[in-house]
C-alpha cells in the first residue's frame, strides 16, 4: 500500500526517533522549540498506524541509527571481538635476530598473552646469544587491552608504581630484580592503534627507550565494554587515558622520538623482506623482469654504530676494520628505514657501553 520496502522504512523510522530524541523539534513558522517528543510515544503511534512495522523493529532500527551517530566512540561487539578476546589471539608473529645480539619481535596485536609470549621469545634468544637490545615492531599493530600493554611494559620495569590509568582500570609496575635490562626501540607508524601506541608510550615513559617511525593513529581513550542481556557487548569510549606521572596520551597520536618517514605500502614490504630493494615504489634485483633491473653492486652502509666506533677507537687504520675481500661476499644490508635505524641505535650504544666498561 504504501510502495516502501522494510530497509527503506527501517532508515527513515531510525532518522525520525533520533532526531526526535536527541534533537528538540522546531515547531514550523515559529521561533521557538518545542519540548522532544516521548520516544515511548513515539513507538506507539508507529505500531499502531504503520502497517507491517512491529516494536521490535522499531527497536532495531534506534539502536542503529545511534550507533551510527555516536561511533567510533559507541561501538557494539560481539562477545568474541570483546576486550578479552586476547585469550584467544595471536599477538607476536615474527621473531627475528640480527647482527646475532638484537632481537626483534613483531606484533600484530596487544593481547593478553603477549607479555609471557614475549618473555618466553626473549629467554629462548637469550639463550644462546648474547643480546645488546630488543625492537618491538609496533606499525600496523593494533589492540584494546590496554591492561596487556602495562603487561609487556613491566617486563622493563625495575621498580613499582602505577604505570597507565584509563578511566576504567589502572595497571602498576612490579618491584623486580630480574627485569629486562636491555635498550628497546618501538617501531611505530600511521597505522600503529589502540593499545600498541600506549605500549609504545611506555617503553619511552620507563626510560628504557626510544619511538622511532612516524605519528601514530591517535584516537587514545579509555575503553569500558559493558555486557548486554543479549551476550553482545556495547564498548564506550571515555576520558584520556594517562602514564603513571599524570600526563595524557595525546588524541591525535603519539610522536616518534625519532621521525622516519615510509611510505605504508613500502612499509608493509619491509615486513615481509628487510632486506627488500625499493626505489620510487618499485623492486630492483630482477624483480617482475621489468627495465627497472639492476646489476649495480650494492655498496655497504656505514652505520652510527660503526661511526661511533671509529670515534672510540681512532679514525686510523688500526681503528679500521678492513673492507669484505674479493673472494667474500659482503653481509646482507638491512633496508628498512625504521628498522635499520634502530639496528643501529642499539649497536651504537653497545658500542658505547663497551668503551665505559674499559
């Protein structure tokens, strides 16, 4: 009779209880508002005078319609994508060593279980080698257990104290003589959310050390989940969220305390191959056959870490080490920006530690 479909309905039904609700109504050809109508009321006379629409539906579509209107802050979730669901997922998915003393671990998403995945990563590494420092590969991770991320912090953390307040919860450091005494870089990029950019706030607020990469995503805020009596669960977002000193994490991200600019779609091939030749967006070395082929030798990067050697030890040639040979190929050079930058920072205060032990 009327010519609407239900989805047509739905949306226009959703429009008039949120603007009758949240807007007040202006009476036609006067100045003044008038007092919102009753959404009971309002739900009355639409089941009773519209064909076909039940209150249940009526229901449906508010919910929707505030949603909408309220999210990112408002989201509804189901019980398995919750702010416990790092019960169940993985968050460390590479594991890596370089120049056999710097370990890196990257992670996909702050969850529950990262902090005794992490330990147990380092323990095994450490193991059988002796490390000089630790990176923890933030960009393009996500997560929000911010309780998980205070977790992987006091794996660092020699003292106690409060280390994050989120409105909805606190999380403190453990007094501990066995804490992780090694200097630690946190990769961070645009894409890098939620609780991996507080998990790297704590690493520079612990003083165990640096951010490197570009502006994080932002948007940090406290997140309170509250179950439904439907088993859903409905996710508010609140107040900042603040370090143990007081200070609140900045809404429109974190900086890096080293900036690194990468463009995202060189970054995400960085994470598969570290070692990956791009230039102006595309592969060298042979990649696709295309003219952009290289046989150019690739010539060796002088890092910080050997500069700040020859500084120590003398720019003679005793202080040299003598160049790879003819016959010895030389070492694979790491050509991620970000990540050879903090190569280099930990090798370079190894370098430094070992002349002050003299």
């Amino acid at each position: 009779m009327f010519g609407l479909r239900m989805t047509g309905i739905r949306k226009i039904l959703a429009l008039t209880v949120l603007i009758g609700a949240v807007w007040p109504a202006r009476v036609a050809n006067s100045a003044s508002a008038s007092t919102p109508p009753s959404v009971q009321e309002v739900y009355e006379l639409l089941q009773t005078n519209l064909p076909g629409v039940h209150l249940p539906e009526l229901k449906n579509a508010s919910v929707e319609g505030l949603l909408k209107l309220l999210g990112p802050r408002v989201e509804l979730v189901s019980d398995k994508t919750g702010l416990d669901r790092g019960a169940t997922t993985c968050g460390l998915v590479k594991t890596n060593l370089f120049d056999g003393a710097i370990a890196y671990f990257r992670i996909a998403e702050v969850t529950v279980p990262l902090a005794s995945e992490l330990l147990a990563a380092i323990e095994r590494i450490a193991g059988t080698n002796k490390l000089s420092g630790i990176v923890l590969d933030l960009r393009f991770a996500s997560g929000t257990d911010y309780a998980a991320a205070a977790s992987v912090a006091d794996l660092f953390a020699s003292g106690g104290g409060l280390l994050l307040d989120w409105g909805g919860g606190q999380a403190y450091a453990t007094a501990k003589t066995n804490a992780i005494k090694l200097p630690v870089m946190a990769l961070v990029n645009g894409e890098t959310a939620g609780a991996a950019q507080v998990l790297a706030a704590l690493v520079r607020q612990l003083g165990v050390g640096l951010v490197i990469g570009t502006n994080t995503a932002g948007r940090i805020c406290a997140v309170n989940e509250f179950e439904l009596s439907t088993g859903q669960r409905l996710r508010i977002s609140g107040g900042p969220v603040k370090l143990g000193d007081g200070q609140a994490l900045p809404e429109d991200g974190l900086q890096p305390d080293i900036a690194v600019a990468v463009r995202p779609e060189d970054e995400r091939a960085f994470l598969d191959d570290p070692y990956r030749q791009i230039t102006t967006g595309q592969e060298l070395s042979g990649q696709n056959g295309g003219s952009n082929q290289t046989n150019r030798v690739q010539r060796r990067r002088i890092n910080e870490a050997e500069l700040m050697r020859e500084y120590m030890e003398g720019s003679g040639s005793a202080g040299r080490r003598p160049a790879p040979g003819a016959d010895e190929p030389a070492p694979p050079v790491v050509t991620d920006p970000v990540l050879a930058r903090a190569l280099d920072l930990i090798k370079g205060l190894a370098v430094l530690q070992q002349t002050q032990d003299r």
